[in-house]
C-alpha cells in the first residue's frame, strides 16, 4: 500500500499545481488496458473515494488492429464493473479507415480515438478526458521533437493539459515513471494486458523507446531525467514568451478589416526571439489552418522587415497568406481567393488539343508508335504523363476537382483523396481550383498535372502505342 500512497500524493499535487480538476469534477479516464492507464483508473479512484469527490467515467477505444481488441475491450469493462464506473466503448476498424484518411494508421487512429473521447466527455457534461502519458511517454516525445527541429513549443513536450472543444485533456502522470506504475500494478495484484506491437520498431515512437534511447543512456544513464528537465524548463519559459508576444500584439499591431499591419521601428525595437514570437502570432491569428507556419518563412519576414531597402517587397508565405512591406509598414493579409471554376471538357482522337480558358492552360494529346517512342522516364504526373494507349478508356474528360474525388495512385494499395495528396504535398488551397483532373471513359481519374499519376494503363513491356498528355499555359493570343 506504500507505493499506492505515494503515487496518489504525487498525483494529487501535480493535479492542484497545474488545476488538473476540482471537487465534483467529471473526468472521462482513457483505458486502454496497458499498465499506465490501469494504474490511471485505480489511482483517480482511490482519490475520488477518499480525498477528492470525483465522478469517474471509464473509456476504451477498439481499434480493430488485433486479434486481442475485442477481449481486452472486455477486459476494460470488467474493470469498470468491480468499481462501479460507467463504461464507454468505441469500435473502429482502423486498418480500412486508415486507406482513404491519408494520415496512416497511428494518425488514424488517434485522430478516431480522441473525438470519441471528447464527445463522450461532453455528452457527460465532463470536465476533461484523463490521459495515461507519463514521464517515459514524456521523454521520447522531446526526443522525437528535438530529432524534427522542433522550437521552444515543441520541446515544452506534452502539456499538463489543454483544451480541446471545451474539454481539457490531463496528463497526471507526467512526472511518474512506467517502472513505477508498472511495479503498482504487481503490488496491487492489478490485472493488465501488454499490447504486442509497442515491440514493433517500425513505429518511429517504438524506435524511439527501444533502439535510440537505450543507445543514448550509455553515454547519459540518466538521459530521461535530462530530457524531463529540458521540457519543465522549457514549457515554463515559452509560456512566458507567448504571453509577452501577446502583449507586444496588442501593443504594436493594428488589426482591421481581416488585415495585420506593424511598424517597422516599432518591430526592430524587440529582442529577435520576440520578433519570431510576433510574427508567428500573426500568422496564426490571421489563417484558418491548423498548421504552425515554419522557420524559414517567418525568418523571411523578419529579415525582410529589419533591411533598410529594399523599402518595398512582397512575400507569399503560402496557405493564402501574403506579408507586404510598404515603406516603413509591414502588411499581412490573406491573398485575395480566385474566383472558383467549374468546367468539364471532352479530349479525344482526332482532337489533339484542349484550350482550358477557365484556368489559362492548354492541354495536347499525341499518340506516338512504341518504335518512334523513347522512354525518358515519367515524371510523376508533372508537365506530362505517358499512358499505354490500348489499355486507356476512351474518350477522357478533363475537368475541375469535385467534393470526394480520389485516385488510384502508383505504388499505394487503394484509392486516396485528392483533397489528402493537395495537403500532403502542401499545395496552397488558393491553387487547388486551378489544377485539373484528366478522366477516363470510366470516370477514373488518370492523371492530376503537377501532381499525380494514377495507376491505370501504364507504359510497359507490351505497349504498341504510347498516348503522350501534356499541359502547358495557354498563349495570351489564345485566351483572347
């Protein structure tokens, strides 16, 4: 019972140090089945029943990636029933979701897991979600971050919490290691399952764990320690920083009409970490997307803002976001949107060319014998694309994209979303309406110039006849 003791008063001051919860709270607890969430469950227990008046509701999530999900499932209920706790299950079959997703497997899989756990909490009226992360899971998330180049944020590694929909995620265990939650399950007599593929290193966090980290404690036994220290110092300074970047937007931009200006005095003036701090505020007040702008385009705008000349610049920081300096005034704003196209155009022999006027582009199409065709290597559906001429339905449509598109792209088992390849190869939206999709007779996409090829009818062995596509711009003599 010394251990549990222990545990349950470091808890308990981590939970009033970072306001985890308060008497009377709703906690929803992720379960998984593992020791760490275990222990999570008996040790959020144990406080509800005899310092903290808690009401506890038990969660799991049924990813369908072995054979053993649906026992450990029942294994969490079994749980949740000796303590008299609600019990929430959630069953996904991850692996078939995960092909049209785009974000693989593990992004799939958490991306389901937390939405069922925060609308369980709000159907609950919960106040947070309590996660099993600890000290360990700590340690290779800075790791893994610093292995990115991750900045000050990302180094802070996992918060104590954070809110998501108006429900908090809380971690109380960040600063307790897996031996020591491990070793109260074995005191205890807890029951626990061990999930086999947390061996598997081709999971970057598992090779994080296994291969990386033991490595590194040869040189430094107390690594972990280290990495733990680097996160508490560092997430305690980059709050501070953020909210002194605050007050210098609140002080030093004018914000009106969706736009942010500065002067460039004004900006000069602060220490450089201040200035990316600004920069990076704006950035973020100013897009509707999630993604933290990187380095290199806010070191632009800074270096661009402290020059003396010249006085006059403009900069497209992608996503739909431009910075303009005007003389001494630093503008950032959202490019004006091109206006939406909707067109559809057939393209078949004897017609060898296409004159796209919507988008300014033309497109040709040639047939070439296999004798006369040399093959110097497609370029992944770029300016041109080669297609086996007998194995293409004919006639093709080339048109603008469509809500749900996908394609069967070369080397990828199964269909992708269009709108998944455009944000994975980080194509701004702003120039998504401009690019077109060239069609089989059977409405599969074929080709996406600059983009893709699809699978269908490749140039092989076999061929006879080649059908070569290409898509240039369109002369300013044709588009009038």
């Amino acid at each position: 019972m010394e251990q549990m003791k222990e545990l349950v008063q470091s808890v308990m001051e981590s939970a009033a140090e970072h306001e985890l919860w308060a008497p009377h709270d709703t906690l929803v607890v992720a379960v998984s089945g593992g020791p760490d969430s275990v222990a999570l469950l008996r040790i959020l227990y144990e406080i509800s029943r005899k310092w903290t008046p808690l009401k506890l509701v038990c969660a799991h999530v049924n990813h369908g990636f072995r054979e053993e999900s649906a026992g450990e499932a029942e294994f969490v209920r079994s749980i949740a029933e000796e303590l008299g706790l609600p019990f929430e299950l959630a069953e996904f079959d991850i692996p078939a979701m995960a092909k049209d997703s785009g974000l693989g497997p593990e992004g799939t899989a958490r991306e389901k897991r937390y939405a069922f756990l925060i609308e369980t909490a709000l159907r609950y009226g919960a106040r947070a979600v309590a996660l099993a992360h600890h000290a360990d899971d700590q340690a290779e998330t800075v790791l893994m971050r610093l292995l990115r180049g991750s900045g000050s944020g990302g180094l802070a590694g996992m918060r104590w919490k954070r809110t998501e929909k108006k429900v908090e995620l809380i971690r109380p265990f960040l600063r307790i290691n897996k031996t020591a939650l491990t070793g109260l399950c074995q005191e205890q007599g807890y029951n626990y399952v061990l999930d086999a593929s947390n061996l598997l290193t081709h999971y970057t966090r598992n090779a994080v764990r296994l291969d990386l980290l033991p490595m590194l404690e040869k040189y430094n036994p107390r690594v972990k320690q280290s990495l733990l220290q680097l996160s508490e110092i560092t997430g305690a300074e980059d709050e501070y920083m953020e909210a002194n970047a605050l007050k210098c937007f609140q002080e030093l931009v004018l914000a009106e009409h969706g736009k942010y200006t500065l002067k460039r005095a004004s900006f000069a003036a602060l220490p450089s970490a201040l200035q990316r701090r600004l920069i990076k505020l704006i950035l973020n007040y100013l897009s509707a997307d999630a993604l933290s702008p990187d380095f290199s385009k806010i070191e632009a705008v800074r270096r661009g803002t402290l020059q003396e000349q010249p006085t006059g610049w403009n900069l497209d920081l992608g996503g739909g976001l431009i910075c303009v300096r005007q003389y001494d005034t630093i503008l950032f704003s959202s490019k004006p949107q091109p206006r939406k196209v909707s067109y559809t155009y057939r393209l078949s022999l004897p017609y060898s060319r296409l004159n796209i006027e919507e988008i300014g582009k033309a497109m040709t199409m040639t047939v070439l014998e296999r004798e006369s065709f040399a093959l110097q290597g497609e370029d992944s559906g770029k300016t041109s694309a080669w297609f086996d001429s007998d194995e293409l339905a004919m006639p093709l449509t080339v048109r603008s994209r469509l809500p749900g598109d996908t394609i069967r792209v070369m080397g990828l088992n199964g269909s992708k979303k269009v709108k998944d390849i455009y944000i994975d190869d980080k194509i701004p939206s702003s120039e998504r309406s401009v690019i077109p999709l060239v069609c089989d007779a059977a409405g599969n996409i074929v080709w996406i110039p600059g983009v893709r090829r699809s699978m269908h009818a490749a140039v092989g062995r076999h061929t006879a006849s080649v059908l070569l596509l290409t898509l240039e711009e369109l002369e300013k003599s044709e588009e009038a």
